[in-house]
C-alpha cells in the first residue's frame, strides 16, 4: 500500500445513490489522477412506467447489480483487487436503500481484503470533478445540478465547501421531469423537453421567474412546474387538447425561463465570490441552451467556463474515487461502523434548505 | 469440501443483528443483539466479534451463509450486500438461505414455516412435501401438522420452538450447499415494491 502522501493509490469507487450502479477504478499520479475505468449500469427502464424514480425499485436493482458493477471496472480496467490501495463508497445523501447497499458491499470488501474504506458524500464528488478532468486549483465556483439537488458551492479544499445558495423546492431536473410526464413526452425529461423546445417559440408563453426579483442566489422551481400545469389545463380546456406546436411552445418557454433564472443566479454568485471559474456539474451541462446561458455569464464575469464531459457530469463512481483520494491524501479513514446517511449537507454551517425538519438538512 | 468446513452464517432480515461461526456439528462462536434499526453500522463489527472468539481470521473461512429473508427488505440488503462484498474479497461463496429453510432446520415433517408478513398476510412455505415460498392473506393458510415461525400466533398456532439459533441454522445450511453450484445470493422478498404507475396520462394530442 502507498503511503498516504504518495501519489499513486489506486482507489475502486462505488456510487449507488439514486438509479446508477456504478463502480470506476481511478489511479492517482502527480496531483490528479487517471480513470482506468468507469461503469455504469442504468436503471430507467425500471423506473418508466412510475414516472420517476422508486426508491424500493432502485434498492433491489443496487443490492443484486453492484458486486457485478466493480467486477466490471476491475475487468476493465485490468486490476486484480489485490492491486487496489483503497475503497471509495458513497455514503450520502440520496436514497438510503440504495446508499445502504454500496456502504454495506465496500465494508464486505473492505473487510475481506484488509484495504482502507473511506465514506464520500455524493455531492463532493460532483463538487471535486472538475479538479479530476482540469486540475483546477482551489477555490472555484460550483453550479451543482444533479438528481434532486440544485445548489451554488464555492469549493475551497477537499472538505471545505461554502454554499451560496441552492433551490427551495424542487430542483431543475425533477421540473423537466414534472413537465415531460404533464405533456405526456415520457421520461427522462431533461432530453425530451429540450428536444420539442428546438422546435417551439420561447417567447409565446410568459412563464413565471421564481424569486428572480429577490436578493441572493436562492432558487425555486415549483411554481414554474405548476404554471405548466395551468397553462397545458387552460389549453386543454379551451381545444380539446394540445397541439404539436403548443407542446414545442411550452416547452421552449418552461426552457426559457428556467435558463433566465439559473443565469441571473449565477451572475449574482460569480459576483459575490469573485471565483476565476464556474465550473457546473449534472445535467444542466448536457442542455444545450441552459449551457449556453451560463457560459455567457461566466464570459461576461471573465470566469472561466468548464463543464466536465457528461459521463462525468452525471452520476458515475469514478468522482467518488476521485473525491475520496483527495481525502485519503488527507489522512482520512472510515471504519466498519461507517453510516450510510439520507441527509448529509456539504456546507455544515449553512441554515438549510430542503427538509428542515427534525431530521436535519437533506443537503 | 471438508465435513468441518468453516462458515460464518449471518442475518439481519428482522429487528437483530445475528451471527454464528461454525465447523461441522461445532458451533465455535454465535451472537444475536435485537435492534430495531442500525444494523447497517453493527453487522460488520459484531462478525469481527464472532471470527475472534472462534479463533478464526476472514481468511480462514470456506463459505458464508447469508439470510436472504423473506423479512425486512432493508434488512435483507444490508446483510446480502456485504455478503456479496465479502465473497467477492475473500474469493469463497457466499450462499443465500431463506429464512424458511433455516427456520425448518431440524424440525419434524410435514412442516409449516409461517412468518408475519404485516397489513393481514404471512409468507408462508411448507416442507413434506415441499410448496414453494409465497405471500398469502392470513385467512387462506392451510397449515401441516407442525408449524413454526414468527406468524404461528397469528393463526392461533403455538409454533414449534427452533432445533438451533437462527445464524446457526444459516451457517449449517450453506455448509451442506457447498461444493454444489450456487447463485449469488438475492434477497427473496415475496412482495412487490409499493409502487404505482403513473396515472396522468398526459394530454390528448390534437392533429
């Protein structure tokens, strides 16, 4: 085994906290590190006909698919277990089934082999990527949008995150989501939203811009949703039904307006941090005209713009092994009584919020 | 395989954490701690626990046995997930028993395994002759002459006491499965996910 200075660990990552079984093999070298390999087993067709993801769905699949998730990065990237230095598991927050079981399979391993395990938060991963795919120097602007989180980070080390902002109820992805399944597109939406905007009239239909006219970088998104939903029934109401066009229509527009919020929100956080770069994460990245809305701010701050490639944009293993190598640098160790947690916020000092009940902040 | 093979049996498909080592007809090292909830943090540590006092290192063992349920269905994945992290670490099997065959371990024939299953239901097996596990509404289950289980009560039955302790029954089965093929273990769950299809249509498309 190196030894916790050195550079060339070699670190099996696990990511099992919402509907991805994923296992990657990452091996440090001079500061970053390279991917040996990085696998990823879906699961949207169980989840389709539910119009979102199960919980208890996406547990069962996690428990029976991840062994043969790190099987497949070992095979990949031609690494015998012996050869790997440490194991890398998410441990929060998501969708607990499913964290359980990637917690529980790396302490197994963990055990049998005698290798260090060290717990990663799921949004760190995201948050650290951009030091895996650009070297990025610390500190660096964060537009995190992944799953059901939506939230601005200025990242300042490996566990030091300070969070500006981030959305009040739902969060961009579960709004395509929401609007997709309203217009009967199917799902995932995010594609399928953008695809029928290409072809609508953004300007046809105002859509609401949710505490756009309040300070700060706090966001919402559920009153967007719903004024979907109001228009579709008032069109329905008034046709019969929707036409093509209005379907493209609508969608354009909920695309707009979306796009005018997460720009004027990052403008307000690229200000206030004065951060060289915006480097944004999930799948924000992959829509076409919300990356062009952000890239123009980031020109117009004189931030430097960076996306990391979707693969690892979206939820995948090998940030959680890079995240915990950049921890494992650090000293830090997990033992076996390692919790996998529900909620786990990056920032622990921000008030929360999402889910500020007794349970604490979700993230 | 060697009549004294060594098999960690464990099971976490109900409000415990329990686990044995065993060697043949020996029993070298057993636990069971109840707990309504942390068995995900205990499991690991408490088989720690059994391997030093049977004197044994994860090296040394032949096989695991892993209860697969029906029970708990986070329960069943915390202790089949690292069931499959172990027998992917060490390189030895680990082989799924239900919590039926553990629970007619022993036992006299004709045997019913009845377990609660919650909301007016129970999983339900019969052993001689063998049925195949299921999910059944309390009111249709015709038991054997023998009963056991956690649902006996239900059905006013006093259930059979067990031949062994859960974990060892666990441990002791997989031991006789070895050698022969074997899945890798998969929780048996006998009820579907609490999930229902989307019912918004979506809206009448006009031409």
């Amino acid at each position: 085994m190196p030894h916790p200075t050195d550079d060339s660990w070699t670190v099996l990552g696990l990511e099992s906290s919402c509907d991805d079984t994923a296992a990657a093999v990452l091996r440090g070298t001079g500061g970053g590190a390279v991917i040996l390999s990085n696998i990823v087993l879906g699961q949207t067709e169980l989840h389709a006909a539910f119009g979102g993801v199960v919980p208890e769905i996406a547990a069962r699949a996690h428990a029976e698919k991840l062994d043969l998730a790190v099987e497949a990065a070992l095979e990949s990237a031609d690494v015998t277990l012996e050869q790997i230095d440490a194991i890398a598991v998410t441990a929060g927050p998501g969708l607990i089934g499913g964290v359980m079981a990637g917690v529980m399979l790396a302490k197994g391993l963990a055990a049998a082999t005698g290798k260090p395990m060290i717990g990663v938060n799921h949004l760190a991963g995201h948050a650290l990527t951009p030091r895996l795919t650009d070297g990025v120097g610390f500190p660096y602007l964060m537009l995190l949008v992944s799953g059901g989180h939506c939230q601005f980070l200025q990242v300042v080390g490996p566990e030091d995150f300070t969070r500006l902002g981030g959305t009040i109820d739902d969060a961009p992805g579960e709004a395509f989501d929401k609007v997709a399944k309203l217009l009967g597109l199917g799902q995932p939406g995010g594609p399928l939203v953008e695809a029928e905007a290409r072809k609508g009239d953004a300007k046809r239909f105002s859509l609401p811009r949710p505490l756009l006219d309040r300070p700060g970088c706090d966001m919402s998104f559920s009153g967007l949703k719903t004024a979907v939903l109001r228009l579709r029934d008032t069109l329905v109401a008034d046709q019969g039904g929707l036409h093509a066009q209005d379907r493209a229509d609508i969608c354009a527009s909920f695309q707009a307006a979306m796009a005018d919020v997460l720009a004027e929100k990052t403008r307000r956080a690229l200000a206030q941090t004065q951060a060289p770069v915006l480097a944004v994460a999930g799948g924000v990245a992959a829509n076409q005209v919300l990356r062009a809305a952000l890239e123009q701010v980031a020109a117009a701050a004189g931030a430097r713009f960076l996306a990391p490639p979707l693969k690892l944009c979206t939820d995948n293993a090998a940030m959680i092994a890079w995240a915990g190598l950049e921890r494992l640098r650090m000293g830090a160790r997990d033992d076996m009584s390692l919790a996998a947690r529900p909620r786990w916020p990056l920032d622990q000092t921000a008030s929360p919020m999402l889910g500020s009940g007794k349970k604490g902040a979700k993230a | 395989m060697p009549f004294d093979a060594l098999v960690l049996g464990f099971d976490t498909s109900a409000a415990h954490c329990a686990a044995a080592l065993v060697s043949g007809d020996r029993v070298l090292a057993q636990a069971q701690e109840d707990m309504a909830k942390g068995q995900a943090e205990r499991l690991m540590p408490l088989l720690e626990e059994v391997l030093a006092q049977g004197g044994a290192a994860w090296s040394d063992l032949a096989a695991l046995g892993v209860g697969i349920g029906p029970g708990n269905f986070t329960g069943i994945r915390i202790s089949v997930a690292a069931a499959r992290g172990l027998s992917l670490g060490l390189g030895v099997p680990a082989i799924g028993v239900s919590v039926f065959d553990a629970r007619a371990h022993g036992l006299p024939r004709p045997l019913s395994v009845v377990e609660d299953a919650k909301r007016g239901m129970v999983y339900v097996q019969h052993f001689g002759p063998d049925s195949a596990p299921a999910l059944s509404a309390l009111e249709d289950v015709v038991v054997a002459e023998h009963i056991t289980g956690t649902g006996a009560g239900l059905l006013g039955a006093v259930p059979l006491a067990a031949s062994v302790p859960l974990a060892v029954a666990i441990a002791r089965i997989a031991a006789l499965r070895l050698g022969t093929p074997q899945p890798r273990p998969a929780p048996l769950y006998l009820r579907a996910p609490d999930a229902a299809p989307s019912n918004d249509p979506g809206p009448v498309m006009l031409s």
